[in-house]
C-alpha cells in the first residue's frame, strides 16, 4: 500500500494533468461549443479530487510547525474541494444545470483559491521551500480573481481572464513541483505524523 507522501504525489501529477486538460478544454468550450464544456467539467471533478491527497499531506508537513492551524486550512480546502467535485459531479451527469451550479461552484472555487493563499502562509518555515509557497499564493490570488470576474461579469470579465491565466500557471507548478518532490522523496513527510 503507498504512503501518504506517494499517494498524495502521484495526485499531484494527476492534478497537474487535469489542469491542464481543464484549460484546454475551457478553451475549447468558449470557442467550439457545449460538448468541450462537458470535458472540463469531468476534469475539474477528477482535480478537485485529485487535490485532496495534496492538501492532507501539506497539512502533515506543516503540522511541524503550525498544528490545528494546519488542520483547519486543510478543512477548509478539502470541504470546498469536495463540494465543488460533488456539484461538477452532477453537472456531468445532468442532475442540475450550470445556472443552478454556479454560485456555488464559483465560491467553492474562490475557498480552494484562500486553501492555496492559507497553505502559502502557513507553510513558512516548513520544508516546503519559498517559490512554491509564492506560486501558491499566486494560484490563490487567481481563483478568487477568477471567482470575483465571473461573479461581476461573466467569463470575459478581465478579472476573470487574468486570474485564470495566473491561476493556471501558479497552480501548474505547485502541482508539478509537488509531484515531482513528493515522488522522488526530495521533500520529506514527517514519519510520526503519517
């Protein structure tokens, strides 16, 4: 059976695939059409899944330092992680609509966006080293850019457009970095926490 810190890398991996995936999709969806829109829906339900082994081994290494307030931003991005997977979820499978999805899918995002600016924070002084704790806060700021662009003017908004672009690349790389260290044993998971 795989550790915790195996485990939550090769999420990390799948996280970035779906990334990516979602992107393109987006893309696809605001230029060709509804069936892209069904793809990045799929994708960001195997994300946000995906994330949560992440966020649960990030919370082991920054309970080193930082205890319940680890455990609490942990909460906070796995309850929005699997709210936003359970209502893209039933989006996919034609239970509810976008309309009805997408205030709180939009918010739900935006909490993930604070789980990263939250884990950037109080991973200081942790193992995990400073350009992934900037790039998280970064991908942090881009969610709730995206959430506050769509939530005030829809997709085309320019805070949607710019916090997407930054949400995109900041969190690409915490998710490879973390894919990549997590596998390779390079960033080190507290023994008597996992």
């Amino acid at each position: 059976m795989p550790s915790l810190a195996q485990l939550a890398g090769l999420s990390a991996w799948l996280a970035a695939v779906m990334t990516v995936v979602g992107m393109v999709t987006l893309l696809l969806f605001f230029s060709r059409g509804a069936r892209w829109g069904m793809v990045n829906d799929a994708s960001s339900v195997v994300l946000m899944l995906a994330l949560i082994p992440v966020a649960l081994v990030l919370a082991v290494i920054e309970m080193e330092v930082v205890t319940t307030t680890a455990l609490v931003v942990a909460a906070v991005g796995i309850i929005a992680m699997l709210a936003v997977a359970v209502l893209q979820a039933l989006l996919v499978l034609r239970r509810v609509t976008y309309e009805q999805t997408k205030p709180a899918v939009l918010g739900g995002t935006a909490v993930v966006g604070l789980w990263y600016l939250l884990t950037a924070l109080v991973s200081n002084g942790t193992a995990i080293g400073g350009g992934v704790r900037v790039a998280s806060a970064a991908a942090g700021v881009g969610f709730v850019l995206v959430g506050y662009g769509f939530a005030v003017g829809g997709e085309r908004h320019p805070a949607a457009a710019i916090g997407g672009v930054i949400a995109f690349v900041s969190s690409l790389a915490v998710q490879l970095y973390l894919g990549s260290a997590l596998s390779s044993k390079n960033l080190v998971v507290p023994d008597w926490n996992v």
